[in-house]
C-alpha cells in the first residue's frame, strides 16, 4: 500500500466543502499515511465561493491557496504538482462527490504503478437536465471493464492517481486555457511518452448538474478548444473523426445551412424542459462545422 499521498483539487466558483470533509476523514483513518489536501483557487469571481472554501484549512493537512488570475485548468494543475509533497498525486475535480467509503484506501491499495484513473459513477437529476440525459447514455462506457479497452482514450482528469516524478516530466499543456480537451491531449502525450494509464474500479460521483443553459455554453467553449488544437487533437476525438469522415462538400454545406436555420430552434429545446439528445448531437454537429466561418 502506499504510504504518501498529495490530493490536489482545483477550484473555480464551486463549494468543495463536503468533498473535502470526507477526504480528510478517509485519510485521517488511515494509519501511518502521509498526506496532504490541497485546494487551489483559480480567480475565482464569486467571494462566497472563495470564503467557503478557505474555512478547510481548519481541517487537519488541509491547504487552501487563493490565486487572484484565473491561468486555465492545465496550469493550474501544473501548479497544483509543483506545491504537491509526496510521491503520489491524486487529482480531482472540485465538484466531484465521494461515494465509497473507502475511496482513499482503494486509491493507494490499487495496482498502478505510473497513472490510474478511477472513473465516476452519475447521481440522479431531474429528467429535464441535459447533462444528466448524456451522461446516462454515457455511462455504461465509464466502467472499468470498458476503459481498460481503450485507455488511453477514455482518461479525464476528474478522478486520476500519478506518479509526481512523471507529471513533472510530463506536465499539462498549457495552450490549454479554456474549457475541454486538455485531458485528452495529456492522455496523448503519456501514450507517446510510453506511460502505462491502469483502471481500477474506484469512481468518483457526479452528482452536480449545470442547468440546460449553462451546459450548452461550456459545450460550445469546448468545441471551440477542439477547433483550435484539432491538429493536436487528430485520433482522440470522436467529433474529428466524423467531420473527417465527411469527404463530399455538399454534405458539410448542407449541414451548415441546417445549423444556420435551426440552430436557434435546437438551441432552445436543449434550453428547455424537454431536451433531446439527438437534437444535442446535430446541434454540436453544426455548430462545430461552423466554426471556421465564426472565427474568419
């Protein structure tokens, strides 16, 4: 079992308070391990936020760093590795939920000698949330049974266990500023680097949902990103493949006028109390294809 270990969370305008709470109680049960929490505040914008978190460092190896820039979710955690102690990092989101109780345990009893990543299970929602619809339809890909069979395709940087020595030598991209895909760039590089991405069965919870509006939004941010770094990004995409996969002109044309026409009409079902996820497929479609134009 290991017996060091740094948690670094990454905060930006999220309450990590219970989160928190049950690491530090998880690992405080533990006999002889060593470690740390630490939370690092992105520029957060809202103050409440800010106040609520920083009261954690009350708990025991608990740290809480406010940082007055907001660099991006690739620095950040960059930032957070250089702070980190000990030999082993596990990262998580700031909005994660804890669902076992021996999730701490399991992370340093796990067989993984460079990268694991753990996964996440969906708490339930209202059915009209959109988020929660995709993440239903997603989440028989999220078992470790199914990540093992692609691994380094199905990496995220909400629930991972590093060694510090290899996120040093492989740190995060940080072109990556805005929201998406600088988990998937990073699991390129560790395939490239030679690193060996295991998959135990030990998920984080995703029990917190944006509302409708809010989830577009941070889709359309993160088609952007793929847009911007898509050369980079080439082989790790499914959205890329299937534009790839698109040889004849008029296809694409097509499907832009029908973005151009409808978008605001799909827009607002996925907006709605009823979205629809094959309408959240042909929206993001559009929109993506589009892009080119947007940004000429």
């Amino acid at each position: 079992m290991k017996q060091e270990l740094s948690i670094l969370i990454p905060i930006y305008n999220n309450d990590c308070t219970e989160q928190v709470k049950i690491l530090s109680s998880q690992a405080e049960a533990i006999s002889g391990l060593r470690y740390e929490i630490i939370l690092a505040d992105d520029g957060s914008d809202n103050p409440q936020f800010i106040t609520q978190n920083s009261q954690l460092s009350t708990l025991p190896h608990v740290r809480f760093i406010p940082r007055e820039q907001n660099v991006g979710r690739a620095a950040i955690r960059n930032f957070l590795c250089s702070e980190a102690r000990y030999a082993w990092l596990l990262f998580m989101d700031g909005d994660m939920g804890i669902p076992s109780e021996s999730f701490v345990r399991q992370w340093l009893e796990a067989d993984v000698e460079q990268v694991g990543y753990g996964g996440y299970i969906i708490g339930e929602s209202a059915k009209g949330n959109l988020r929660y619809r995709y993440e239903s339809q997603c989440e028989a890909m999220h078992t470790a049974e199914e990540r093992r069979k692609r691994p380094f395709l199905h990496f995220h940087t909400c629930n991972f266990l590093i060694r510090k020595d290899l996120m040093e030598a492989h740190p995060f991209d940080e072109r990556f500023r805005k929201y998406g895909y600088e988990d998937v760039f990073f699991g390129k590089q560790l395939r490239k680097a030679g690193v060996v991405i295991s998959h135990p069965d030990n998920p984080a919870g995703f029990f917190k949902y944006e509302d409708n509006a809010h989830f577009v939004s941070k889709t359309e941010e993160g088609l952007r990103t793929l847009y911007e770094f898509r050369g980079d990004l080439r082989g790790y995409s499914q959205m890329l493949t299937f534009v790839e996969s698109i040889h004849l002109g008029i296809v694409r044309w097509a499907i832009r006028m029908w973005h151009r026409l409808f978008g605001k009409l799909e827009r607002s079902n996925l907006y709605g109390p009823h979205p629809n996820l094959t309408v959240f497929k042909l929206y993001k479609l559009g929109y993506f294809l589009t892009l080119k134009n947007q940004q000429q």
